[in-house]
C-alpha cells in the first residue's frame, strides 16, 4: 500500500496545472537572467569579466542551478502546502486512514512522493537554458571547450540542489498539520525562506550561529557546484559549514520537523 500511496501522490502532483505554472516562470525567470546580460551587451553595454562567465558555459551551468536553489525553494513550499492541506479540505486522509493505514506510513508515502518533483524542480532550470548559454557562449567566445565541464559534478549539483529542499518541505508540512490552512501554511513557509535569507545575508559572517541554518547549510552545498568547472576549486567560506556537516544538519533539520509533523498528526480529529 505504501508504493501504492507513491505512485498515487505522483499522478497528483503531476496533474496540477499549478505546479507546471510555477516550473515555467522558474525557467523564465532563469532564462531572463541569461538573456537580459547577453542582450544588453549586444545593445552596446560592455560587460565585465564575470557577467560574461555568468551566462557562458562552464559558469552559466552554476548559475543554473544557483536560480533553481534559490527561487525554486518557494516552488517546494507551494507544492509541500498544497499536496498536504488539500489533504484535509478533501477528506482524503479519512478515506486512507479508514482503510487501515497508520498516519506515519501516510505522511512517509507523501514525503517521498515528493522527491521526484524536487528533482525536477533542481534539474529544469539547467537543462531549459543549456542550449541557450551554449548559444552564448558560441558568440561569446567562439568555441565551446567541453574539457572544462565536468558532467558528474553537474548531475552531483542537481542532486545537492533537490537535497537542500528537503528541511523547508519538512517545514511547510509541519505548518499545514499544525494550521489545516493553504494560505497560512505556504505563507508562513515562504515567509521563512524569505527572513532566513536575508539574515543570513545581512549576518551571516557576522554570527557563528548562523551557519547551522538551512539557508547557510543549503549555500554550503551549492558552494561545491563551482567543482562542474575542471579550472575551479571550492571557495573557502569561514560563515558556511564543511559539505559533510551540511548534509547531516539539513537532514536533521528535515527528520526534526517531520518528527513534530507526525506527532501533531497523531492526536489530530479528522472529524473536525
């Protein structure tokens, strides 16, 4: 039943039009950030050194996926409240739990339901605007030198990227036990992100504390992407975690709000 549960939430997930709505405006969104540099360039603007590198290859592959992890949490928070709220408002947790089904066994078949949708959301960006930063870096530099993409670090990114999602979807579940409500649950979620980030940016070499934050742990893992140029090491960065330390803390941030999920969950009355 548990697999069955999987492959239920995957057609669901998969039919909402919403979903698809936000992984088009992810890609544009992207694709704008490419091509406003480029453009801007051939109306006259000299770009510096590093805009250049941004949107040709090996570099515009980094920079994929740096617009997937961070615009692309909000695409998680949204499709997190929304498959667990409509949960509730539909009444389709009664029907499965009226068969017998324990709510930790639930809750797990839906959490992992969502992994291939992160994946997607981590991966599109990258595979939408290869063929156009390739297109770049044709008429940019004249040649594209395959030698210096590494692909195992590019699919390794892809990876860290949908890894980083995980503790805001465990976040934004924990929100739509706890309030039942779709518009409290992706606000708060979003809402969150949004303060992280900024404290983070604003503080987060400032206060060593900071470092333990998905945020600061998610940059952690996305400073390795820099690895998918063969010419680039990883930066040192005093405010950001070893990658090691990172993949556990954002795994425990995950496992702890989806503990406090299925405990809410336990003494919930559905009959409400």
């Amino acid at each position: 039943m548990f697999w069955g549960i999987v492959v239920n939430e995957h057609r669901k997930v998969f039919k909402r039009s919403l979903f698809w709505v936000a992984l088009i405006i992810l890609t544009g969104i992207s694709l704008i950030m490419f091509a406003g540099l480029y453009f801007s360039q051939q109306a006259g603007e000299t770009l510096i050194s590093g805009d250049i590198a941004a949107i040709t290859w090996p570099f515009s592959l980094v920079a994929a996926l740096q617009h997937a992890d961070q615009l692309g949490i909000f695409i998680v928070v949204l499709l997190t409240a929304t498959v667990a709220c409509q949960d509730y408002s539909l009444g389709t947790m009664r029907l499965w739990l009226s068969r017998g089904l324990k709510r930790p066994t639930l809750w797990t078949a839906k959490t992992t339901a969502l992994i291939l949708p992160f994946l997607l959301i981590a991966a599109l960006p990258i595979l939408a605007s290869s063929p156009v930063t390739a297109y770049f870096t044709l008429m940019l530099k004249g040649t594209i030198n395959y030698s210096e993409i590494n692909l195992i670090q590019v699919l390794l990114g892809v990876l860290r990227t949908a890894y980083s999602f995980l503790p805001y979807a465990s976040i934004t579940l924990f929100l739509a036990v706890a309030t039942r409500s779709l518009a409290a649950t992706f606000g708060g979620g979003a809402a969150f992100a949004l303060l992280e980030n900024l404290v983070c940016q604003l503080l987060g070499e400032k206060i060593e504390i900071l470092k333990f934050l998905p945020r600061q742990m998610a940059n952690s893992l996305a400073n390795s992407n820099w690895l998918i140029s063969n010419t680039s090491a990883i930066a040192e960065n005093s405010a950001l975690l070893a990658n090691g330390y990172a993949v556990v803390g954002l795994l425990l941030w995950a496992l702890l709000f989806f503990s406090l999920t299925l405990l809410i969950s336990r003494g919930q009355d559905l009959t409400e």
